[in-house]
C-alpha cells in the first residue's frame, strides 16, 4: 500500500550532470510505501516520486535529446532529486534514489554559469 506524503511545488533549475539546462516550474507528488499488515508502518524503501514540469525557459521538453536522459531537479527548498522526462507534456518519474541535499549555493552558481 503507498499513501501520499508530500506535494512539493516551485520553480526549480534542471541540470545535465553539472550543465545548466533550463528553469522550471514543477508539481510534484512523493508516495511513501507502508506494509500491508500495519498501516502507520512504513516499510523501509526510497520513496516514489512523480510529477510535472512546465518550462520557464531554454529547456525543449520535446527535444528527442531528452528521452532516456537523467536529469537533475534542484528544487527550491534546496533538495535535489534525479528524474527522467516521461513524456513531451512534463510528466517526470524520479530515477529511484529519491530526494537529497543538493550541494551549497556557491557550487551551485558556478554550475549554472556553464553553457
């Protein structure tokens, strides 16, 4: 059983390993997987997450480059999840590893100078 836990949404900048691609806004939904036995018992996994993203700038979501390739999302709260695109309309399913800390603001500016 999976339960809804958290709807993260903002504007956020994707990264080709460390390549600025573009600026977007995403809508987000993180499912957690619980046991079937106890309810309130989660089960020891990576969470599931899924959503949308809507271009603000640069980034084609119909560019052919795109399908297949690992993106990283480096969302507004200052997580980073790795996605790949799902379809031409901004569906996104994370890679499966999940959210974690996205490195410092300083490392980052230096990422998004990149061409």
């Amino acid at each position: 059983m999976q339960r809804l836990i958290e709807q993260p949404v903002g504007d956020g900048d994707v990264f080709e390993g460390l390549v600025y691609v573009g600026r977007v806004h995403y809508h987000l939904a993180v499912y957690q997987h619980f046991s079937e036995e106890d309810a309130e018992e989660s089960v020891p996994a990576h969470p599931e997450v899924e959503g949308r993203i809507t271009t603000i700038d640069r980034l084609d979501l119909a560019d052919p480059h795109w399908k297949g390739s690992e993106l990283t999302l480096h969302l507004a709260d200052g997580r980073a999840l790795d996605f790949s695109i799902a379809s031409e309309s901004g569906a996104i399913r994370a890679t499966g590893r999940g959210f974690r800390q996205r490195q410092s603001t300083a490392s980052r500016g230096a990422e998004r100078s990149s061409p």
